[in-house]
C-alpha cells in the first residue's frame, strides 16, 4: 500500500507532519509492502505550481492519504480517484504511521474550513 503523507521537511521518518494540506511543500510516500519512505518537493498551487496537492497525490498512484486538515474539495477529488483520506495525524512521519497501525485516525468527514 502506498501512503502520502504531506510534511514540512525531509528528514525522513523524523519530518513534521504539515498541518495545512493545501499549502504544503512536501509529500512523503510511504511503501508499506517494502518499508519504504520516499519525500518529494511537490511544488503545488501555492508555490508557483499548476497542480494542487490533491491532483498530485492523485497522480502519484497513492492508496491513502493521511493529513491533520484538508479541505472539502480536496477530500472529494481523492475519493473521486480511490484515495483513502484519513485524518488526525500529527508530530512526525513515524508517528503517524504508528498511529495507523494503532488504528487511531479519523475519516475525513469533518473537513477544514480553510480559515488559517
């Protein structure tokens, strides 16, 4: 399974976890089937790019996404394209897989109001 996970840093499992999805400048794509973790400068909307970061997670192949905040639109165009969206995460990488594995984040059906 592939998961992207939008960060603020790359420092691998150690990288915060970006608390704004729309406006975040990284993607950490994590391969579970071969412990893999690959973070990638995404260069979206909000930084000059021609995609938002929905679009491109859409276009990365990922089988879920986990994020702190995201918004309606977004939400809707990755379940439109069968990503998963779950919400809740927080800290790090690491701990946000963790927090999976726990079973500890939410569907997405409280969606950010954008208001940051």
């Amino acid at each position: 399974m592939k998961i992207c996970i939008p960060v603020t840093e790359e420092r691998g499992m150690d990288s915060e976890v970006s608390e704004h999805f729309g406006k975040t400048p990284l993607f950490a794509f994590y391969d579970d089937e071969i412990n893999e973790l690959e973070i990638i400068k995404i260069g979206g909307r909000h930084s000059g790019g021609g995609l938002t970061p929905a679009e491109i997670a859409v276009n990365s192949d990922a089988d879920i996404l986990i994020c702190a905040n995201i918004g309606s639109k977004a939400i809707n165009l990755l379940r439109t394209h069968g990503v998963d969206v779950l919400m809740g995460a927080r800290g790090t990488v690491a701990e946000t897989l963790n927090m999976l594995k726990r079973g500890e984040l939410t569907g997405a059906t409280n969606p950010c109001k954008g208001r940051h």
